[in-house]
C-alpha cells in the first residue's frame, strides 16, 4: 500500500531536520543513511535496555554478519513471500576480457552489474535467519531462547527516515512447542508495553501483516491477520496520524521448523515465534517524543538510557 502523499511530505521534512542535526547523514540513495555519533551512542543505550528486559531469560547470544547463506535463504522460501525486498550479492569472476568490458561498461554508464554471477551470499534480510539452520535437528526439554542482533537489507527505497534499506534488528527468537512459545510471547507482550512505557514513548499495539507480494500474497495478509500471527507496537516517528512500527511480534507456528528440520525432544515439528526491536526506529520514536536536545528528554528516560 502507497503511503499517503501527506505523511510522505511531513517524513521529507523529519529526515531533513534529523540530517541538519546531524543525527543522521545521506548518502545520496533513499533509504541509506549514516548514523552520527550521538545517535549511535543513543541506539547502543536502546540495545543495551532490550539486553536488561530479556537477561532473566538466559537466552543464547548468537551474532552473524549481514549476509545469508543462499541455501538457507532458498530454503526460507524468503523469495516466494518477498522477492521485491531482496537483496543479492554479485562478484566478478571473469578473464581479462571480461574485466576490460565491465570497465567499459562503467564508463559508458551500462548497467555493468548485470553480468556479474551471483555468489554463494544474499544479505540478510530478518535477523532471525541464520538462526535456524543453527539449531536444526532435536531441541532440549525447555527449547531454545536465542539472542541475535545484526544489520538486515530490504529494497524499498523511501524519503522516510524510518524506511531504510539497511537497518538493525536486534532479536529474541523462541524455538520450543507451541505451549512454550505461547507462554513467552505472552511474556515478551507485557516486557514490550513495560519497556515503550521506561521509555516515555507514546506506543500503541496493533494487528499487522507483512508486505506478501503479488495475488497470493493478498491471502496470506488475510490469513496472517485473522489467525493474529503478527503484532507490531507502533509509535510516531514521521507523523502521529500515521505511526511506525518500532517492534513486531512475529509467529511462524512450523513454517520454519519444518524447513529446516526442528524438532521438540517429543519429535514434533517445532513451532518458532520472534520479537524484533529496530534500533534505529526506536531512535528515532525517541528523538521524535522528546527532541533533539537530549539533556532535556524526561529524567525517567534518560535514567533508563544510563544517561
Ligand atoms: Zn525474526
């Protein structure tokens, strides 16, 4: 769904005030942006508030590099759902030959990527994947909690601040029977409210769906909204009238546990569920609510923030 011309004006003039601040920094692509030194410090702090509200949960901290296995991401059946957020790497492997075209082509303005051959690489494109095939085979009793934080690629170039096409994800993942998952997502929707509320951010849970493409992807929206597979806590960041989604609360029931093979120590299919925070969304939900003077924000939330 397009957004609105009006909340497209006023995320242009957001991104424009953030990058006078200095908070952020183009590129010259939409979508890419640089992070300024305050504003990474302040994304740390957030990420560090996500480590405290899931620490009692011991979960296993697992980091992976902004790139897939392009077995795991065909697996995923990623490109069945998203092909048009998808991001490949490609590299050169010619002769001389072949080198002096591609060079020829850069001069000439061709799209010399064209005939690069893909690599065995895609970017990542949820922090969540690399985590799969990593627990695949039988769980302990109790499943697995894994931590996982990592940069995450989708194409959708935007004037929105918000809307990046590189951006992180930090993670809690749950792999364990639906009992279990049922009982931490009820866990991490109460830790989700306690921890919008630390913040002094003004958040609102709601019923999403994901951006499924093409005509069978208007059935899974359907689907994924009635059976309430995915909820987003949402705050304003461009717009009030039209706020973004800051952390999501996705439910796979099998679907990946029966890819890549999970099961429970019972032998069924493992059900997966995953909470999301986007660093910089909350950043930025945070500069939006309280300024850009950051020694003015409420005494509450700096105290949370460490600063
Ligand atoms: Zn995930």
């Amino acid at each position: 769904m397009a957004p609105d011309p009006r909340f497209l004006e006023a995320a242009r003039a957001y991104r424009d005030e953030l990058v006078a601040a200095g908070l952020l920094i183009p590129t010259g692509v939409p979508g890419v942006m640089g992070r300024g030194g305050e504003f990474e410090d302040t994304l740390d702090r957030v990420d560090a508030l996500v480590t405290r509200f899931g620490a009692s949960d011991g979960a296993t901290v697992m980091r992976f590099p902004p790139i897939l296995n392009k077995l795991t991401f065909e697996k995923s059946e990623y490109l069945k759902s998203f092909p048009q957020l998808a991001g490949t790497v490609h590299s050169f492997n010619g002769d001389d030959a072949a080198h002096r075209a591609l060079l020829h082509g850069v001069e000439a303005g061709t799209d010399w990527a064209r005939d690069l051959p893909s690599t065995d690489v895609v970017l990542t494109p949820a922090a969540c994947y690399p985590v799969y095939p990593a627990v695949a085979g039988v769980l302990p009793a109790n499943g697995r909690i894994v931590d996982v934080l990592s940069f995450c690629f989708r194409h959708e170039p935007s004037d929105d601040p918000a809307r990046l096409q590189a951006f992180r994800q930090r993670e809690h993942v749950r792999i364990a029977s639906p009992e279990q998952v049922a009982s931490w997502r009820n866990t991490w929707f109460e830790r989700a409210d306690q921890f919008t509320a630390a913040l002094q951010l003004d958040a609102r849970v709601e019923v999403a769906n994901d951006p499924f493409f093409g005509r069978g992807g208007k059935l899974l929206v359907v689907n994924q909204r009635d059976q309430q597979l995915k909820f987003e806590v949402v705050a304003p960041i461009a717009s009030s009238e039209w706020p973004t989604a800051i952390i999501s609360l996705n439910y796979h029931q099998d679907h990946f546990g029966h890819l890549f093979g999970i099961t429970t120590d019972d032998g069924a299919t493992a059900h997966t569920s995953c909470i999301g925070f986007g660093l910089e969304r909350i950043t930025l939900a945070l500069y939006r609510k309280h300024g850009f003077a950051r020694e003015r924000w409420p005494d509450g939330t700096r105290k949370v923030l460490g600063l």
